[in-house]
C-alpha cells in the first residue's frame, strides 16, 4: 500500500513551460491522490536537495534526458518522456497520458498489495 504520494520532479532541457504544465495537469484529481509534482527551471538548474525530495527525475524530451545528473540519492529513479514541442496543439494531451498512465500502475500495484494483506 502506498503511504504517500510519488514526488515527481519534471524538467526540459530550459523553462519552455512543459514542467510547469505537467505540474498543473496533475493537481487536478484524480492524479493529485497519487502524485506530486515539481517543476525545476531546467536540467542545469537541478539541485541535490531536489533530488534528494524526489522519487522520481522526469525528463520530458530527449535533449533534458542527455542532461541527467550523474549523481543522485539511490531513492532518486529517472524516467524519460518524449513530450511534443512547447507550444505543440498535442503537449497537453501527451503529459496527461503519461501522468494517467503513471497513476493507473500506481493504482493496479495498490490492488495488488491489498489483495496480499
């Protein structure tokens, strides 16, 4: 079972706006049950204390990818999105698929770990 919401700290590879949208997208419900999201300015600007926080480092394209910090807490996992563009008519819809497809395995595993108790 789940004690907590998953910290999820998302970045681009600069402030194009993508991060902070995925942050808004997800405190909406029902993802705000499951997730909590910080945007970070960009890769460069990661700090070890925001590292440190997360469960999770979100790149959300290719070029923030090549960016992941070398050094990070073991509680710290990296997952890599391929976001359309900032701007794009699709972002939108891409980051909210890949928050619901997030939470619903969150969701499943929950299932699971009931069922075993």
């Amino acid at each position: 079972m789940y004690k907590r919401r998953a910290r999820l700290l998302v970045v681009a590879v600069d402030d194009d706006g993508r991060a902070r949208m995925v942050r808004d997208l997800a405190l909406q419900p029902p993802l705000s049950e499951w997730l909590e999201v910080r945007p970070a300015p960009s890769m460069r600007d990661v700090r070890p204390e925001d590292l440190a926080w997360a469960d999770l480092l979100v790149a959300v394209d290719a070029a923030a990818a090549v960016q992941f910090p070398g050094k990070r807490p073991v509680n710290c996992c990296l997952k890599r999105w391929q976001l359309p563009a900032s701007g794009s008519p699709d972002v939108e819809a891409a980051a909210a698929t890949a928050l619901h497809c997030m939470v619903g395995g969150m969701r499943m595993l929950s299932r699971l770990d009931a069922e075993e108790a």
